[in-house]
C-alpha cells in the first residue's frame, strides 16, 4: 500500500470524514460566544470561560453512539466518564465533577450504565454529582457531561508554524473486543490513572506546550484535521514515526480511539522534556511531524507526501 492509497482507505472511514467535516457542527452557534465581557471560542475539546481569578472553569460533555449503549452498557458507561475526563486534561486542567442524562426502559435497564460510570468515577476519583433520568424510552440512551479547573490552558487555537507535533499514547492495553476502542483504562490501578491524569497539567502549568488534543472518534489522522482546523495551520504527519502495537493494521490504528491518546504541539526545545515526563510515567510519546502554515494535512508514508483533503484524490482507475 503507498501513501495515496492509504489516504484513499481513511478518508473512506465515516469517523475520519465527521472530523474533516466538522466545520458544519460548528454552522448553528459560530466560532466564538461571549460570556461576561469574555471571548469563548467554540471547537476545543473544552469550554474554557474565564473563571474571574486568570484561571478558567472547563465544561464539556460526550454522548455515546446508540450501537454501543445498547450492546456493551458497563463498558460505554465506563467510557462515558473516562472521555470526558480525557477532554479536561487535554486542556491542561483538572477534572471536578461529572453529570449524566440516561434514556432507558427502567431503572433495571440502566443498572449496567450506572454500574461502568460509577466503577469510572472510583478509578479516576472523579465523583458524579447528578444529573436527568428518563424511563420509559423505547432504548438506551446515555450522555455525560463534566466541569474541570485550569490555571493555564492547552488549546488547539494555540498550535504555531514551526511546532513539533508529538503523540502520547498509553500502550498497556488491547482492543475492546471487536470497536476500534484501544483500551488502557479498565485493567490498570487506579494510582497510575489518577497520575497520568495530572500530566497534562504538569505539561500546561510548565509552558511546555499551547495546544493539545485528545485523540477521539476518527483517530490520530482526524483529530489532526481538527487541531489543524482551529489553529488556522497545516501539518506534516509521519506516519512511520507513530507509535503502533505489533500486528494491528495501520489503519485500524490511525482512525482508533485510544482511551489514553493525545496530540500535543511544542516548540523543538521543549519536546524532549515532554517526552521524558510521559516516558518516565510509561506512556509512550513521540515526535510524529510539524505544524506548518499551509492550512493542508500532509501524510508523509514510506517516502511519499500527499494530502489528506477529501477532494484531493482522484479514483482509482
């Protein structure tokens, strides 16, 4: 496979082309809302509103695909909490507290959503506050909401010309059965969590970074293509540089959702320290390219560079 073709196959993911397209969620409510005097710029992984004191409050919510709520109930609950908090550290901050809304039949049928958020809650020791139940649906349903605290921020506005594009991931895990879920969560000891939590605010607090994202539905290529969108730039990214497991095909591993995988930029004398502190809290963290100013991703794949726009490659003949 070369580079074309391999773009050819992520872009023909619907997770990827949501995130390539994402500039119609954004159609009804703008760029930017005000708040108290203050700019709030929509498309972070958070809300970050100005808290009056040169910190910010966080606020971000995730709904789950209904396929999943309905098949895996523990696990998408699970997942409900973890991506959430996920959001807040890739602002740089600390997650507060979580609020959950549950469609389903009755009170037994959502005892298995509750059971995977609550068992999310203990690991990460972020308590869920409350929330909105309605019984009586037709089938589950489950979205969940969260506030965190920063002092400074990592936003994906912030990504600069010249910056090198690092990966984070947590390889201590395996897939989830047959979803595109990389999961490095469930298994692991609540300690190594709650501290691997707190590196981004290490990374945030220390100025070694302005922009970070989680690596969402879409993978490590669409979640890119969403950096790149906010921050008004291109990218470069070097597909033989990202961190893989053995023996997973590299595009199920480009458009995964790791539950511990971040997209980080750092001027090149930063990077090094930022490697070192995920290295010695054993997440791996790589440079994997560059921001450029061009405002189009690049692959570079087995010495070839193409685009990666969707109306960039012509079909195959």
């Amino acid at each position: 496979m070369d580079a074309r073709q391999l773009v050819r196959q992520l872009l023909a993911n619907p997770s990827v082309q949501d995130k390539v397209l994402i500039e119609r969620t954004y159609a009804p409510n703008g760029d930017t809302v005000t708040i108290a005097g203050a700019p709030v710029r929509l498309g972070d992984d958070c809300a970050a509103i100005p808290d009056g004191h040169g910190g910010y409050t966080l606020f971000a919510a995730e709904g789950l695909v209904e396929a999943f709520v309905a098949n895996e109930p523990w696990f998408a609950g699970y997942s409900a909490v973890m991506v959430n908090i996920s959001d807040i550290c890739a602002m740089g901050g600390l997650p507060v507290a979580l609020t959950n809304v549950i469609w389903s039949r009755d009170q037994p049928d959502s005892a298995a959503l509750w059971d995977g958020m609550l068992a999310a809650c203990a690991a990460y020791d972020v308590p869920m506050v409350g929330g909105h139940t309605c019984y009586n649906s037709a089938a589950r349903h489950l979205a969940v909401s969260i506030i965190g605290k920063a002092e400074r921020l990592l936003s994906s506005f912030d990504a600069r010309p010249g910056d090198q594009l690092l990966m984070a991931i947590d390889m201590n895990g395996e897939y989830f059965k047959q979803y595109p879920f990389w999961n490095a969560s469930t298994h692991q000891n609540p300690t190594d969590l709650r501290r691997k939590m707190h590196l981004f605010y290490t990374i945030a607090n220390a100025g070694l970074s302005g922009a970070a994202k989680d690596i969402s539905m879409g993978g490590i290529v669409g979640t890119l293509h969403m950096l790149a969108r906010t921050s008004r730039v291109g990218a470069v990214l070097d597909i033989d540089a990202v961190p893989a497991p053995p023996g997973v095909p590299l595009e199920k591993w480009l458009t995964s959702f790791p539950s511990y995988g971040y997209l980080l930029t750092s001027p090149p004398t930063h990077s090094q320290q930022i490697i070192n502190l995920f290295t010695e809290n054993g997440i791996q963290a790589t440079v994997i390219g560059e921001i450029t100013a061009s405002e189009t991703i690049q692959l570079r794949y087995q010495g070839q560079t193409v685009p990666f726009v969707l109306d960039a490659m012509p079909e195959p003949v």
